[in-house]
C-alpha cells in the first residue's frame, strides 16, 4: 500500500508540474530569470516533500502545485499587462560596459567581480574588453555585447557585396533514419537519396549517422565511425 501511495502521488505530481509548465509558457526555460528559478524550486520542493509525507495524498500534493502555479500565472499575467511591473518583478537590464568603459558601480551591484565579466565576455567570443563598445547584463543572467566598429565583423553591406538569399538547411537521415517528411519538404525523394548514397561508396541510410541537404551547398553527410572513412574521401575526391 505505501508503494502505491508514493506511485499515484507520483503520476498526480507528474502531470500536475506538465499542466504548470505547459501554462505558464517556454519562458520558464529558455528565459529563466532568478524568480522563475527560485519557482521551479518550489515547485519541484512541493511534490519531493509531500510523496514522502504519510499524511499527505496526491489530493493534497494537485491542490498545493494548483495554488502556486496559479500565483506565478498570476503574476506572469500582470507582467504581460502591466508594463511598469515588469522592472519590479523580471528585473532590469544592467550596461556594464559603456562606450568602452567599465561601470564598477554596475557591477558592484549585480555582484560580479571582473574575473567573471572576462568569463561572460569570453563565452561570447570576445577575449579583450578593449574590444567591446556596450555590454549588457540581461534579466536572465546572459551578457548581450556590441563589439567597437573597428573589432566587429564587416557585413556584406559595408564590403559592397549583393544580399543573397537564405535557405534554411534540412536534416535528411539522422542515426541512419531517414527523415521523410524533411526530404519531401526538400521537394527530393528517397531514390534520389539513395543514388546520392550509392555514389559516395554508401549502400543504405543505415550506413550514415548524419545527413543534411542545403540548396545552395548541396548534400553533406557524416557516416558511421564503423565506415571506412578514408574510402568515403577517396570516392568523394573521385566525384
């Protein structure tokens, strides 16, 4: 009976927490700010305390995730609303770097030490502050940087060059699974794949671990490491 108890607590819990999410939207993830942290917390707190509470049932456990859950799809709601709750409760962005000069102030406030702001700037690919123009701490944590023009990559606009057009890669076999609905979006076909297979030294898709199909550059695969990879070069130098 006990094992039981902590089972239909489980899957009560389980689907509870995916209602949660599933309401209050991929923000929870992608863009986790320290309250939404500190509520995920809760969240995982609430189901992991009550399942081991002989005197808490999964009634209890829905009706305590159905409150907080709630509160938080509250407030996320007045935050969408309410343009003047969203620095109060998400926070503020915080320029750290401006015009090329380090706020210490700004950074005594967000507690980071320089050592940490070279880690940010590195993880950005930036391995000089001297480099940077404007650095920006976001909500979440994350470091936004706008590069001096004189570090910054050119675009094709400042060398000149005509825009051309973009399209997007597709994924055609992925763990030697071909993807069919990617390769028909391709407006391609399995014998064709299959052709372009046999013409790299390869029998079937099985043979390959990654496929990927761009207009303008054409098929680019990845076998399996069991493949003779040198064998593959040599046909592919030979088309």
């Amino acid at each position: 009976m006990e094992y039981l108890r902590i089972g239909t607590e489980l899957v009560a819990g389980f689907f509870t927490l995916f209602i949660i999410i599933k309401i209050l939207g991929k923000t929870q993830i992608s863009q986790i700010t320290p309250f939404d942290f500190l509520s995920a917390l809760v969240l995982g707190e609430l189901v992991g305390n009550a399942i081991y509470q002989t005197e808490t049932g999964a009634l209890q456990i829905v009706f305590a995730l159905v409150v907080w859950g709630s509160l938080l799809f509250i407030m996320e709601s007045v935050n969408q609303r309410i343009l003047k709750t969203r620095g109060f409760m998400q926070g503020k962005p915080s320029i750290i770097i401006r015009q090329g000069v380090i706020d210490r102030y700004q950074l005594n406030k967000n507690k980071i030490n320089i050592d940490q702001l070279q880690t940010l700037l590195r993880q950005k690919s930036v391995f000089s502050v001297r480099e940077v123009d404007y650095a920006i701490l976001e909500t979440n944590g994350g470091l936004s940087v706008l590069k001096k023009s004189n570090y910054d990559t050119p675009k094709k606009k400042d060398l000149l060059l005509p825009p051309e057009e973009l399209h997007l890669p597709y994924t055609l076999i992925s763990d030697g699974k071909v993807l069919k609905e990617n390769l028909y979006d391709c407006g391609l076909n399995e014998e064709w794949l299959l052709k372009q297979l046999s013409a790299r030294g390869l029998d079937k898709a099985q043979d390959v671990f990654f496929a990927e199909w761009s207009k303008v550059e054409g098929l680019y695969l990845v076998p399996y490491q069991g493949f003779s990879y040198d064998a593959f070069l040599k046909k592919l130098r030979l088309t």
